[in-house]
C-alpha cells in the first residue's frame, strides 16, 4: 500500500491511498489542477482514480470534488447526509446520479482491492467520518477533523502500518489569535478539531511496534506552524504513559502547498 498526502492544512485536504491495481482519493479539497499534478508526481493519472471518499462537506474536502469526479467519472463515496449536503453545492456543479455510493459509519466496503472502513468522528458536519483502509495484511488510516477523541476512536486506530492524524492548532496561539470568540469556541469544541496536546496523546494509545509512518495533517495556517506541531507531539509521546519515545517513530509534518514522501508499507 502507498499512502501520500497531496495537500493538508486548513485550507485543503486531499490524501492518496492506494494498492498496485486500486487507487483511492480521500477527499478533493484543492483544485483539479492540483491533484492531477500530485497523482503525475507519483505517476497516476486522474483516470485511474477509482473512488474519492469524502469525510464531510467542508470546502477544504470538496473543492476540487466537482472538475475530477465529472472529467473521469469518478465514484463518490459519503454518508447520506455528506452526499446530500455535496448535492445543495451549486459551485461544484451537477454530477450524474450514479456517481454517487452511499455508506453508513460502520459499515465496511470494498473498492478494487482495498476494504474501506468509515467510522464516526465528532465535527460540526452532517454526518463526518473518518477511514481506516486496508490492503491484506497492511492497514492505514486518515483520520482529521474530530473536536476529541474516545475509546471508540483509539479502538479503531489500532494495528496501523501508517496514519494521518489531525494537528490542528496550538491552544495558546489558537486562544491569543485574531479569530473572533465564536470561532475559538468552535475550533476548541468537541465538534471541533484536535490540538496539537491531544494529538500527541491520541498517538499514546494507539502507538505500536509496527506503525511504521505517522503524518500530522491538517495544520491551521493561523493557530500554529510545522515545528510547533511536530516538537508539541513528540513531547507527549515522550513524557505519555506509554512505553516508547517519539524518537522510536518517523513522524513527519503534512504540508499544506507540497506533496509529503511516498510512504510505503
């Protein structure tokens, strides 16, 4: 399996994950140019593409839905409520009916080779998800947008080869910006997104000896930056209740303008 993020911050999301023969976007929140770019740089082509899954209906996860999904025919899968919510988005234009595959949280699917399990997360959208992708043996998982985490979210995060986890914001820098009170109430809610702090304890309960990779995605670009982000998540790996360092791991930041490293398991 080949896991890439495209693009990741608060501005656009779009994760490549795919097999030798079954290729899958999550999410297509940066302009068709700019996937289409991405997938050349990992040698794919936008007809190749067998499926976008959505995680909610956010402009940073659909933008570039409309232009890639009509060019090629490109399935979209979502919860009933995502799709419905896609369907009311007149700038993203008219998509032929059949394009559209619905799915319940918690209710696996295959596409090609690559079984797909969608599982619930806490966001201010219809009905968001979050997705652990499996090819065999091998596993991995994108999970962003979730004002916190539960037992329900670490249980489903277990045994990964390679993840992609939200680090949205400092507190501090978040709590000090310029962002009006409503805003901060939202970001720093449990429909919200995951700090860097949480992000950081999240990974203790899920860290293992075979997680090979971990991407921290979806960085704002007003309430924190990459070093922040990464040294805050190390830091509560380190000093967790767990039993590793964070020096045991490849931990890298997700870029919000530039294509992370192909990581493969």
């Amino acid at each position: 399996m080949r896991l890439v993020s495209i693009a990741s911050g608060s501005s656009g999301n779009c994760i490549y994950v795919g097999s030798e023969s079954t290729h899958l976007l999550v999410d297509a929140g940066i302009s068709n140019k700019r996937i289409e770019q991405g997938l050349s740089e990992i040698g794919l082509k936008g007809s190749e593409i067998n499926g976008i899954v959505i995680t909610h209906e956010h402009s940073d996860h659909t933008k570039g839905l409309g232009v890639l999904a009509r060019k090629y025919g490109v399935p979209i899968y979502g919860t009933p409520e995502t799709l419905e919510e896609i369907s009311k988005m007149k700038y993203l234009g008219e998509y032929p009916p059949e394009l559209f595959r619905s799915f319940q949280p918690d209710v696996d699917f295959s596409v090609g080779d690559l079984e797909v399990k969608p599982f619930r997360i806490d966001h201010d959208a219809a009905n968001p998800v979050a997705y652990r992708i499996q090819h065999g043996k091998k596993s991995v998982a994108v999970a962003t947008d979730m004002g916190h985490y539960d037992q329900y979210i670490i249980d489903h995060l277990q045994g990964l080869d390679a993840l992609l986890v939200e680090s949205n914001h400092d507190v501090k820098m978040l709590e000090t910006g310029p962002y009006p009170y409503y805003l901060k109430r939202r970001i720093l809610g449990d429909h919200g997104h995951l700090s860097n702090e949480n992000a950081g304890r999240l990974l203790g309960y899920i860290l293992h000896d075979r997680l090979k990779y971990i991407l921290l995605g979806h960085l704002s670009k007003e309430n924190n930056y990459e070093e922040l982000a990464y040294e805050t998540v190390k830091l509560e790996i380190t000093q967790g209740d767990n039993p590793y360092r964070a020096s045991d791991f490849s931990i890298e930041v997700a870029k919000r303008d530039r294509m992370s490293e192909i990581i493969t398991v």
